[in-house]
C-alpha cells in the first residue's frame, strides 16, 4: 500500500535530548520551554465549573463567540492591534495555528522564509505539506533581521516569511520600527508574515510590536496560553487575520479538530478576563532567572546572549566539542540537560540553550555544573 507522508519528516534536536533527559532519573531539566509555574487558580475554577454546568460539547469551530470577543479585547490591550472577533480563530494552541497558516499561504513546492536560529517545530508542519523552509540568518549577538539578508534568500516561490519576536531561541524582541521595515519589505515582495507572537507577554524591556500594526492584511499572527498562563499542556491559543483568511482556514480547522475544549475555552476566557497578576508575577521570575544565569555563566567565562523577552539563553560552549556533543555529555556527566544551538539552525552551533522558564533552584544548580563541566572542557 501506498504511504503518501515521508517517513523522514524532520525530528526536534530539543526533544532528542529530553527523551534522554526523562530516562535518566534525577537529570536537571533545562530543555524545554515549559514554566514551572501552575496555571492560575481562577483559570482551573473556571474549567471546572464550565464542565459542571453543561458545557462539555463540541462548539462552533472558530471557537465561543465570549472567546472570540474577550481575545479582539486582549489584542487591543496588549498588542495595540485592533481587531474584531471573526478575525480570530480559537486552536488547540500556537503549533496548529502555525500549520493552518503554513497550509493558507504556501502549497507543495513553495517556499517560506525561516529565521535561523528558529524553532525547530516549524519544520515538521511545513515539510508534511511540501513546503520548503529556506533559512534566513539572524546574526549574533542582536538577532535581528536584515532586510538584504532576507532578499537574497527570496525566490520566484516565495510565498511567506515567518517573524518570531520575542524568538525562540534567541530571546530577541525585535524593535518597533525594525518589525515596520519587515513589513514593508514584506509587502513590497507580496508576501505574507506569519508572526509568531506566542512569548508576545514575556517581554523585560523594549515593547514587542506585532507586523499586523502596519500590514493586517497581510498577517497571520500566532498566539497562544501555553507560556504566558502557564498552560502548555491544556493545549489552546488562536490565529488572528484577515476576515476571509481566517473563514477558508476555519473549514481546514473543521475537518481536523472540529472545535476546542469546551470547559478549556472558558478556562482561557477566564484567563483573559481574570487577574493578570500572575503573568506579572512570572515574567518578573524570568527575567530574575535571566539576570542570575547571565551572571552566573559569565563568572565561569562564558559568553552569553542578551534576551530581552522569552524564556531563553544561548551560552557559547567551549570549542572541540559540536553543541550537541556537548549536550549529549552534559547530560551522561553532569546530569543536566539543556538544548543544542543545533537544534536550531546552523547559526547556534557553539551555543547551547538554556530554559530559564525551569525552577530557580534547578537553574542555579545546573548552571553551576555547566559551568564547572565547560571549566573541565577548556
Ligand atoms: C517560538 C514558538 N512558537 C510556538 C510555540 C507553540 O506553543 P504551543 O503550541 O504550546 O502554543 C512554541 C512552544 O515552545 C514556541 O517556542
């Protein structure tokens, strides 16, 4: 029989390590991006009390208008974009909005312009439709994108760039009038930005500005739960853009997850419309644990990154060993598992990444064996 899907669709760098990571009991998890922080209390009663009360069935598949409307509020709010409810579609968080926006603007063949460093799950979505990532470098130590840069990677089949600010792994929040210049090259090529804005709430200083301020009609923005309410594994987010966008991507959404969570839908409703003081709370924590790495690698001489926003830093290993050579041994003999800046591209080999969204404690802890580990490797 015939397999239509190749068997050889990309595999995450950061998930080889944390499978390893998770089969050897008492390894310091500094991975994955997931906060070490619960969902806020409101948010669970909210769940709990929509199941109780009936709402345990399949809804619209753009997701419960109160949703729809609460989110065109946050989009105000916080990103300064405004944009009414049939603008939004609810999903079962960034990646599949990710996906629907890959799928929407590029078919088999097709290109789409992909930060390097980047995160590596762009890849699996884009390849299972055909699409062919080609890398833009971000240069060290800013991160931020140059326009010839971007042109000399443009092709006849280029359909999309995809802009991740504040970046995975980069910890870049890109400047306003950078993202506007994006926007206009962006525009110029009649192409469209896929803007993942998933971190668009852990932002230390500078202000994120979503590509949708200038180009609405011309951006797909990515959001979601998962890190700025700490509910990564509820899975929920949604994509914002153009009206008729957003209904051709709503019958795609249809015929794949049919609609959110019920009782999850009210749950990010809360969310939103609850308290924020707990998001507050945790980007004061990371960027605490930002300073602290930073300033506990550079006491062991090593060079790091400059994130002002997400949960991320890249540190410089020692040279003699690839990023994921150095993984692999952190691992087995110091018992710390951090991701390879190969894991993300070409550009962060020699760096490795470090999530500062793990506990204080485990971060000091595995910081200070990195530290003495790379000492060893010098
Ligand atoms: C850059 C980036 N985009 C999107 C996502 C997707 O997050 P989720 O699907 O949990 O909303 C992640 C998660 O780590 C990420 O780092």
């Amino acid at each position: 029989m015939h397999w239509a899907l190749p068997h050889n669709l990309p595999a995450s760098g950061i998930r080889d390590i944390l499978n390893r990571a998770i089969r050897q009991p008492g390894t310091i998890r500094l991975e994955t991006g997931e906060p070490n922080f619960p969902p806020p209390a409101h948010v669970l009663e909210a769940y709990v009390a929509a199941s109780k009360t009936g709402h345990n069935r399949y809804t619209a598949t753009e997701g419960i208008e109160p949703l729809r409307q609460a989110i065109a509020a946050k989009s105000l709010r916080v990103n300064g974009v405004e944009r009414s409810a049939n603008q939004v579609l609810v999903t079962p968080g960034g990646i599949p909005g990710l996906f629907l926006a890959f799928m929407g603007t590029a078919g088999a063949g097709d290109e789409i312009l992909v930060p390097d460093p980047g995160w590596p799950d762009y890849l699996g979505g884009m390849a299972s439709l055909g699409i062919r990532p080609v890398f833009y470098p971000l240069a060290a130590p800013d991160y931020i994108p140059d326009l010839d840069v971007l042109t000399a990677h443009l092709s006849p089949r280029t359909r999309a760039v995809i802009v991740n600010s504040p970046g995975n792994p980069t910890g870049r929040v890109f400047p306003a009038e950078t993202v506007q210049h994006i926007v206009e090259w962006a525009r110029s090529h009649d192409l469209w930005i896929i803007s993942d804005e998933v971190y668009d709430q852990i932002v230390f200083e500078g202000a994120p500005a979503s590509p949708a301020l200038w180009a609405p009609e011309c951006t797909l923005s990515v959001y979601s739960f998962s890190k700025t309410y700490a509910m990564t594994g509820w899975r929920l987010g949604y994509l914002c853009g153009p009206v008729d966008a957003m209904e051709s991507l709503t019958r795609v959404a249809m015929g794949t997850w049919s609609s959110v969570a019920e009782p999850l839908q009210y749950a990010g409703l809360a969310a939103l419309q609850g308290p924020q003081d707990m998001v507050d709370e945790m980007r004061a924590a990371y960027e605490r644990r930002r300073d602290l790495a930073r300033d506990t690698l550079s006491g062991w001489g090593l060079e790091t990154s400059r994130p002002n926003g997400a949960f991320y830093l890249l540190a410089r290993i020692p040279e003699g060993l690839t990023s994921r050579q150095f993984a692999l041994e952190l691992l087995q003999e110091a018992g710390v598992a951090v991701a390879p800046g190969s894991a993300f591209g070409q550009e962060a080999e020699g760096w490795v990444r470090i999530s500062l969204a793990s506990s204080e404690g485990d971060l000091k802890e595995g910081l200070t064996r990195l530290g003495q580990f790379s000492a060893v490797r010098h």
